[in-house]
C-alpha cells in the first residue's frame, strides 16, 4: 500500500472513529419524528408483532391464524414506529386498514378462495424495502432506477444463479462461458476490453466484485432479495459501478426455532440430456433471540448439449455445481449486531461454446483433446454495526479468494485483412489458469432515522493480486497429426491498492422536494508485470460526482432525476507499451414510479443518456522488426441511450399481470486509433438491443390448499460482439484478435401450475434450456 493512500486511508478512519465516539458521548442527531429502538429479531410473525406493540407502546390487533407461520425481517435501532409496522405486516401478510394513534388494525393479505361467493377484490402490490442507498426504504421512494426481485419471487421464476436474472431485470446481460468467463454488462455498459469490473457485485454488505471477466455467480437460495441498482453507482459502491451493482442480499439466521427444508427439482435440457438440482436450508439458533447460525447447500447437474464425435463424447458440456453458505448473527445487545459469512462455490464443467450448426464441438488445430474447466471461489465476511441514536457506525472486512483452471480450450481467430478475406487461424490452450485474492475494508457512518437529513460517510481501502499462466498453440488447422507446433507460454500478474473516500447527503427540503449530492474521491496503485518480466507501475486516480432531485407529485405519484459519473481504473499493457488511463462516464436519467388504485397498479419507467470517455479499446501495434500484436488504449467515445419500463398490476379474483422490458442503442462517436478494433458509426458489445419480460399469474385456493399457476416470457434482442465493421472507398480495415458474432434474439416461456404451501414454493418440474442465459 502506497504511503499516499495509507495516509488517506488512516486519517479517514480516524475522523469515522471520533465522529462515532462523540456520538456516543453526546448522543446526537436524535430522532425526527414519532419512533422507538426497536430490538424485534426475525421470528414468527405473532411473536414480532407482539413485540412491536411492547416496545412501541401501541395496541396492534390482527388475526392470529394468517400471521402465524410468517417470518419477519430483524429490526434494530432508533426507528420510525409506521415504517417498522409496515414492514412487519407486509412480511406476515397483513396490511393496515386502521391506525388511530394509539390502535393499529391489520387484516389478511392473501389469495382468493375459489369456494367464495362474489368478486374478490384485488390485492396490492407488494411493497418492497430495498437497502440500495445504503439504508432501508420503500423502492418506490428511492430516486434510482432499479429492480428488485423477493425470495418469493425467485423461486416461482426459478431463478438460481446469476445468468438467470438477464431473463427477468431489463437492461442487465451476463455472458457466460461455463462458469470459467463471467461478463456482467448493464444499462448499455458492456466494454469486452480492459482488466476491470465494469458492475459491481456484493453479497450483503461483502463486495465481491472481481476482474471484468472473472465475475461470481452467486446462488440465488434462501435470498431476501436481489437487487439491480442501475449505474452510475460509483458514488456509494465504488469502482467497479460504472454499469450499476447488484445485490444478493441473504436471509439471517431466525434466533426463535429450528428449521430445515429440502427441495428437489428435475428438468430435461433441450438437446441435452436430463439435469437435477437440490438445495437445502438448515437454521439453528444457539442461543434463544441472541445468536444462531443458517447453512443453505445447493448440487446442481446441468446437462451439456455439445457432442464431440472426434472423442466419441455426447453431451460433454455439461456442469457440476456445489455451493456451500454458511450465516452467523450474534446479537449481544440491543445496538450491537455481528454477522459472519463464509461461502465456498464449487464447478466442473466445460465451455459452452464452439459447436456446429449440428451441436458438434468443432475440433481446432484437428486434436482430440476434450475441454474442461474448473471455478473455486472462497468468501469470508465479517460485518458489524453499531446503533447510536440516530445514527449507525458499520465495518464491513472481506476476503475473496478465485482459482479457475481451463484445459484444452480452444477458439478460431482471424488476423489481419478486411472481414471478408481474412485468414482464420486455430488457437489451442492446453493449460491456462487464473488466480485472484481481494481484501476490502469499509468502515462507513450513516444516518438512521426518519428526519429531512439523510447521510453516509465512509472509507473503502481494497487489495487485490492476481495472476495468469497462459499457454497456447496457434497456426492453421491441418490433417489429423500434423505436429502442433511451437507451445507460447504467456504468464502475468498485477496488484492493485486503492483507498476511496465517499460521502452522499439528502435533504428534503419541503414536503414533497428532496435534493441530494454525492461524491467519491479514488487512489489506485497499480503494479504489473508482463509476460516478459518487465515490471510497470503507476497511480491512477478519479472523482466522481452524483446529482438527485425526487419530487413526490402526490401520494400515489414520484418523478425523480440524478446526473452521476462513474469511472474504471486504467492499466498497462504487455512489453512496455504505453498504459492505459481510466474510462469516464456521465449518465443522466429522468424517471417515474408511482403506486396507483390503492397499490394494485405500481409502474416504474425511466430514460437515460450516457456519455462515455476514453472508452478502452484493443488496437495493433506493429514492431519494427516484424510482427502484430494488441494493446489497449483509450481511443474511443461513445453514447449510450435508451429507456426502461415496468408495470405490475393486481387484478380481482386472485390475478397479477407483470410486464417490463427496455430499449438501448449505442454508438461510437468517436475513435482515435488508425488499427482500433471498431470505427466511428460502430455500436457497442454485448448490449441486446431490447428486452421483454411478461408475466401472467394466478393464484386460488381450493379446499385448503393454496395453488399457483403462472406463464412467463422473456426475450432480449440481438446483439454483436467485437462488431466488424467495413467502409467503402477501399479502405482496409485492419484488427487483431477479431471475431463477428451475429446478433441473436433470446427467448425463454414457462407454464406452471404448482401447489403452494405456508412455507414456500414446492417441488417443481419444468423446462430448462442452457441457450437462454
């Protein structure tokens, strides 16, 4: 760590330190409005509400019946008594129809029976409590445009791991090669060069954002919820953000009971063989309300639809999955929470590309070795904040540890010459690996109560090393036998230490206007060393602003705006060419979410224009003494706009509608390299040009069963990756490391009818095709 940034990262420390001990000895910041320090853990559902009522001093009447066998959210802290209450009832399924002051009435929240006389009326839509600027509040009332999905809700879509979610959050594209290539693209921000994350990715309050390529899959098991923040988010989840962040947020372990559940599911892959998956959650509380743990374990077998007659092989893509999380929550008083979290993934596959039309994997340079590919990944979390009144002080320590192995991976690269000409040659990769270990650190002061002034404070110090060991054979395919040539072995690694200083703050400044500014000021020292020893280094550094105005029209209704900057760190490049700066984006949007017809109707719809800078982009450089090979460099810019929307709405008689989707286009409008890999005119990788998700539900009862039965669709449009482009007048276009993917429309639908039970979704049997992630 460089002196500059320790020096940083030791004085910012200090004053969160201070400020969190005068605090303590002054007890500031009191709350604003009518509030108690609640201390109700997750529990049943009667059993918190009836705490409620204790520590608020308010009679609560429900039905006992339709609460019992819900579980709440824990609450903890200096909090205002309507928003606890609400969230309480909507975990129970209850809604208020009554509240006096000093008597709150709630009533059920449910299905519609089908043995009962006359029009049900609809129910609302669930209200959704996000944590996305880093405290709890109503989706609606957050000034981001973001998606949002339950437990609940991941399960009816079966949703499982993180390519899952491209199907259902407009805007959001994973590319994934088998687990071994990860790409996370968002809102339009999907650049395929450079070493950096492009999205953030947390698991609770742990970032595990790794290299641009070398993204997590997290398991979506015995999740709250995920949430989708679309980007800029450098302002509040720092580098990395540029695209936006998303959000596994985890259930705690219940401190009350002892719980287990087990579900088991088989489907048939098209083209494929048959896939099983089972996930299982265990919950024990140690102590009673004061700590316990919750382990959630997932196997999953996914079938492979890529045969290799040359190896006498069928279905040899497919993919073993092992996912352990384990969850501690200690609470030794009423402001002092402690949570531990440990996650080990495990996956065995093989890549999921290079077939035929007929689904044969095309052999390169006429071998038959058969590809395979290996992902280990090791989380350890340590969080624990502190409630003051008013305010809360929160240190957040994770460790991420990757190892990924590729055996006998191989691709066809055409070099040099105009698209239509140019000479396609095999590349062969016996061994390649690569390892990653991330250390971060944030230690972060926020706000936590119920008045006009809302803040955040914090400092996020982040080590990161990594290393590759690439080997590789190259040249034109030939008969069976022909010797392989010369074997390149290309090893590299880089560090990076960086330190951020972060701030944002909210005032509402009347009763329906808030205005809100946030910045984020980043170090980062860089060392690299090539393939050829040579060691480079150099600092890099950024500050990124952020503008929000939210404007409640009236109850039902809110318009919100916000400008915000986001950046990626820049690096070098082999053999000592000249290194690449930092990549800038301005992102201005303008939305609506509003709640209509007593919340059955809610819509979200927002637009957006980017501008983006010193876009990274891979050119040619051609040694005197001969040869090609690729740098990266900041030679392009490009412009980025588009819209997202989504509706749901509850109908009579038990029905909800869903449909959401987007529209992007994207464009360089600028490129300042003679052998840059694109030209002007030229839209941007791995951006679906649209998106559309619809969702048709409907839920009875019969006798005393509750069942389910819904249709979803989604499809994204297409798409280009590393689009070759050719002008006329004779100009040649020369680029390296080039290929043309043609864009392809992506589709998924699903009909289930499934029983529903108090607690949760049941066994389901469905389709499940591996072509649409």
């Amino acid at each position: 760590m460089s002196q500059k940034i320790r020096s940083h990262a030791l004085v910012m420390r200090s004053v969160l330190l201070a400020s969190a001990a005068s605090l303590l000895l002054t007890n500031v910041a009191a709350a604003q409005s009518a509030h108690h320090n609640f201390n109700i853990p997750s529990q049943d559902a009667v059993t918190a509400l009836q705490a409620f009522a204790k520590q608020s001093g308010r009679q609560v009447l429900f039905p006992y019946d339709a609460a019992a066998g819900h579980q709440t959210p824990p609450i903890n802290g200096d909090l205002d008594d309507v928003n606890v209450l609400r969230r309480l009832a909507q975990a129970a399924g209850l809604t208020v129809v009554g509240d006096d002051g000093r008597t709150v009435t709630l009533r059920p929240v449910g299905p519609t029976s089908l043995q009962e006389s006359g029009p049900a009326p609809a129910t609302a839509v669930d209200e959704v409590v996000v944590t996305a600027q880093k405290r709890a509040q109503p989706i609606q009332d957050v000034p981001i445009s973001i998606v949002a999905l339950n437990g609940q809700t991941l399960a009816e879509r079966h949703i499982t791991r993180l390519d899952d979610l491209a199907a259902v959050v407009p805007g959001l594209a994973i590319k994934d090669n088998g687990g071994f290539e990860t790409r996370i693209a968002l809102q339009g921000v999907a650049n395929t060069f450079g070493s950096w994350p492009l999205v953030g990715l947390y698991i609770d309050e742990a970032s595990v954002t790794s290299l641009i390529d070398m993204q997590l899959d997290p398991s979506t098991v015995d999740l709250k919820r995920v949430e989708v923040l679309r980007g800029p988010q450098g302002t509040l989840y720092g580098e990395g953000s540029t695209g936006g962040t998303v959000r596994f947020i985890t259930n705690d372990p219940d401190l009350t009971a002892f719980s287990a559940s087990t579900d088991v599911a088989a489907s048939e892959t098209q083209g494929g063989g048959p896939s099983e998956r089972v996930d299982a959650v265990l919950n024990m509380p140690l102590i009673a309300d004061t700590l316990g743990i919750r382990m959630v374990g997932t196997f999953d077998h996914e079938a492979g639809w890529i045969n290799q007659p040359a190896a006498d092989r069928k279905d040899f893509n497919s993919q073993d999955l092992t996912d352990l999380r384990l969850k501690a929550l200690w609470l030794p008083t009423s402001d002092l929470t402690i949570s531990a979290l440990v996650n080990i993934h495990r996956s065995n596959g093989s890549q999921n590309t290079g077939e035929n039309a007929n689904g044969d994997y095309i052999q390169r340079l006429n071998q038959t070795t058969t590809p395979s590919q290996d992902d280990y990944d090791n989380i350890y979390n340590l969080t624990a904040s502190y409630n003051f009144s008013g305010v809360k002080l929160l240190s957040t320590t994770t460790y991420l540890n990757q190892d990924r192995v590729q055996k006998n991976y191989g691709y066809v690269l055409p070099l040099l010459g105009p698209p239509s000409t140019a000479t396609p040659y095999d590349v062969l990769k016996p061994f390649y690996s690569r390892t990653s270990s991330i250390f971060t650190e944030e230690v972060r002061l926020s706000s936590n109560n119920t008045g006009p002034l809302q803040w955040t404070i914090g400092d996020l110090y982040k080590n990161q090393s990594f290393s590759n060991y690439n080997t590789f054979y190259f040249g034109q395919p030939g008969p069976v036998g022909t010797p392989l040539g010369s074997l390149y072995i290309v090893p590299s690694k880089a560090e990076s230490d960086s330190d951020s200083i972060f701030g944002d703050v909210s005032y509402k400044v009347a009763d329906r206007l808030t205005l809100g500014v946030g910045a984020r000021y980043f170090e980062d020292q860089q060392h690299f060393t090539d393939s050829s020893g040579n060691v480079q280094s150099g600092d890099f550094h950024a500050f990124d602003p952020r503008f929000y105005a939210d404007y409640k029209v009236n109850s039902e209704l809110n318009i919100y705006g916000s400008a915000a900057n986001g950046f990626r760190s820049g690096g070098f490049n082999n053999l000592n060419q000249p290194r690449y700066n930092p990549e800038s984006i301005w992102t201005y949007q303008l939305g609506e979410k509003s709640s209509l017809f007593d919340r059955t109707l809610t819509t979200d719809v927002s637009l957006f224009f980017s501008d983006y800078k010193n876009y990274q982009v891979a050119g040619l450089v051609t040694p005197p003494g001969g040869g090609a090979f690729n740098i990266t460099s900041n030679a392009g810019d490009a412009d980025i706009s588009g819209v997202n929307w989504s509706l749901n709405w509850r109908l009579p008689q038990g029905w909800s509608v869903g449909l959401s989707g987007d529209y992007i286009y994207s464009r360089f409008y600028a490129i300042r390299a003679q052998d840059a890999s694109y030209i002007v005119g030229d839209h941007l990788d791995l951006i679906p040009k649209y998106g559309i998700d619809v969702s048709i539900a409907r839920d009875f009862r019969v006798g005393e069963t509750d069942y389910s039965a819904r249709l979803d669709y989604s499809q994204q449009g297409p798409e280009t990756y590393r689009k070759t482009s050719e002008t006329t007048g004779g100009t040649k276009i020369r680029s390296a490391f080039r290929t043309t993917q043609p864009g392809r429309g992506r589709g998924r639908s699903a009909f289930e009818f499934m029983p529903r039970t108090s607690e949760g979704i049941g066994q389901t049997l469905g389709p499940r095709n591996p072509n649409w992630a």
